[in-house]
C-alpha cells in the first residue's frame, strides 16, 4: 500500500459541538494532554468509562478482554443468537463476553479454545482488530517499513494502521509490536479509526486501485510528488554528508562511477521484485563492483525500500543503527547513490560507500 497519506499523525477527532467539553472529564486527563480529544469523544459515546475516583488512569495497560469490550462497544457488535465461540476461558458471566463473542463471530479475533481475556494487549495484536474491525484494506505495496516488524509478522495490518495515520510507530523506524498498550494508546487509536471511518463514508477518504492506496482528499496534496532519479542522488548524498559535517567527519565524494552500479542495482531490485544485499542478477555487492571494473579497498552498502523521499530515507538510515554506521564510517572515502521504482509503486534505495 502506498503512503500517499502524509508520515505525521495529527490527532484530531471529528467532535461535534454537542459533545465538546470545557472542562476535563476526568482528574488525570487535563485538555492538554496529547490523547485528550479521543478519550472525552470516547466517553461521550459511552465506548469508555472511568474509575470511581474520577480517574481515567491513562497509563495503566489494557487487557485483552478490556480492548474487546472498547472495540465492540466502538463497533456497535452484538454477536447472533446461535452462535457459541469455542474459548474455553470466557465465560457467559464475563463483563466482554457478548463484545468477545461478536469478534469472533466477524472472524476479529481468531475463534479458538483460548482468548486469555487477562493477557495485556500487544500493539500489533490492536494493529489487527483495529484493521479487521474496520475493514480496512490490506494489501502488499507497503510505502512504510519498520525495523522490528518482520513480514510473518502480522506485518500488513502493522503497517495499513500506520499508513492510515490510526497508529505510529515508537520511533520513525521502530513500531515495537510486543509491547503493550495503555488505556490512553487504545484511545487515541480507536478515536482516528472512527474518524477514518466518518471520512471513508461521507467519501472524504477513499481507496484508489489503480495506486493501492487510500486517498484523504482533505489534504492539499494527496499525491506526492514525482523524485526526479537524477536529483535524488544528488540529494541523499547531500544529507549524508550533512549528518557526517554535523559530527565532525570528513565528507564523501560523490563517485559517479559508484552511483552507476548502484543506480543499476536500485533498478535490479524494482525489476526483479527482492530486496537483499545479493542481487539474483549480479551476486554480492563485492562480486557486483568487480563486474562494472570498480576498484576499491573497502566498501559498504545501505539499501531501502518504500520510501517517499531522500529525507525520509536518510531519516530512516540514521535510525537503525547498522546503517547509520556504515553512514559514519571514516574510512570510507566515496559514495554513489541509486533510486528506482518498480511497476507496483514500490520505490528501492541504494548507498554504494567505498575507499579507492
């Protein structure tokens, strides 16, 4: 699925002059805090409660059976009357029975012998409720990518949810998929999936096939722009010699024969639809500089995909440590850079570092 829909996630609700507040509903929710606006709109329409002191204790982490009660609450389920789950640990006398009932009917949650109601939460576990319980479209042209989020991973509702802007990851390259989620966190994301939601109806937010993508025709400019290949190397050279300059490193000559190679194996991976430092088509990067005649003494090689724009890779290079060291690396001298998209959308970078 294509980012089209923009990195930062703004967390504003759709709330209704009847339902807005001037004052805080709860003693430890005050009108500033980030997840405020979810949490009143959720209370409003009785999908969450508080404590009998007043409290909404937003930190305190949401258990299983508790997010299926919000959630169904939030999806207005009732489960049929001739239907009995198979989970052997969720009694008819439990506070989500009905709510855990209705998911597993709508096929939310796997209708298996164990739902462990007391279990807390993971984000990824919510990643794939939100998104099933929404409808939300799955597909494989993922424009975001996360680190710790390997593809048999519940990888596509991880990254739809972030695409859609309903979740975020912990850092800009780090979603942290086990760990658990808090009662403001399970606010805030079921408050932008019923926003999305009102969007998708009223046709505000639609889904483009040709793309792959969902579409917010709210915004400005739904379309990113189009990279132009030639600048885009010119580009990421120049952030990585910016972040270099910052911590007092020497700067890397743009190496336009290194550029061609890796320009070549940018393409390579968009043609042939993989993504690895061995090419199928030219070998290792070492075997790959010997093809093209390039000499070196050392070399290093970063690559990417499903990234926007040259400041959003970089970005995410920085961030994950072994690319960021190879980013660093004083002994190398050189540097070429390549970008290229395959016929799905999905864009491939390429850092070629080397000491001649």
């Amino acid at each position: 699925m294509k980012k089209w829909l923009t990195t930062v996630l703004v967390s504003i609700l759709l709330v209704s002059a009847s339902s807005s507040v001037s004052a805080a509903t709860f003693k430890d929710v005050s009108t500033n805090y980030w997840a405020y606006p979810q949490i009143e709109e959720l209370y409003s329409k009785d999908i969450i409660s508080g404590y009998n002191d007043g409290s909404f204790k937003p930190g305190q982490l949401v258990t299983r059976g508790q997010a299926a009660k919000i959630i169904g609450k939030a999806l207005k389920l009732t489960p049929s009357e001739n239907f009995s789950s198979n989970f052997t640990d969720v009694p008819p006398t439990h506070f989500a029975y009905n709510e855990i009932e209705a998911l597993a009917e709508k096929g939310i949650v796997a209708n298996s012998t164990k739902f462990n109601p007391n279990d807390p939460l993971t984000r990824a576990q919510m990643a794939k409720i939100i998104v099933e319980g929404f409808k939300i479209i799955v597909d494989d042209h993922h424009m975001a990518q996360f680190v710790d989020v390997p593809r048999d991973y519940w990888h596509g509702y991880i990254i739809t949810l972030a695409e859609t802007e309903i979740s975020q990851g912990v850092t800009a390259s780090k979603f942290d998929p086990h760990a658990s989620v808090t009662r403001a966190q399970l606010s805030a994301f079921i408050g932008r999936a019923l926003e999305f939601d009102t969007k998708r109806e009223v046709g505000t937010i639609t889904y483009d096939e040709k793309h792959k993508m969902y579409v917010d025709k709210s915004k400005p400019t739904p379309f990113p722009k189009v990279i132009d290949v030639k600048q885009n190397a010119v580009e990421t050279i120049n952030l990585v010699n910016k972040e270099r300059k910052a911590k007092g490193i020497n700067q890397l000559s743009h190496d336009l024969d290194l550029t061609e190679i890796a320009q070549i194996k940018a393409e390579d991976m968009a043609k042939n639809g993989y993504f690895d430092h061995t090419s199928p088509t030219y070998g290792s990067v070492g075997d790959m500089l010997a093809t093209f005649n390039y000499t070196w003494t050392t070399y290093g090689e970063n690559i990417a995909y499903g990234y926007r724009t040259p400041e959003e890779v970089v970005t995410g290079w920085i961030n994950s440590s072994g690319h960021y060291r190879n980013m660093m690396n004083t002994n190398f001298t050189n540097i070429g850079s390549g970008y290229a998209t395959s016929t799905n959308g999905r864009t491939y970078w390429v850092h070629i570092f080397s000491k001649k």
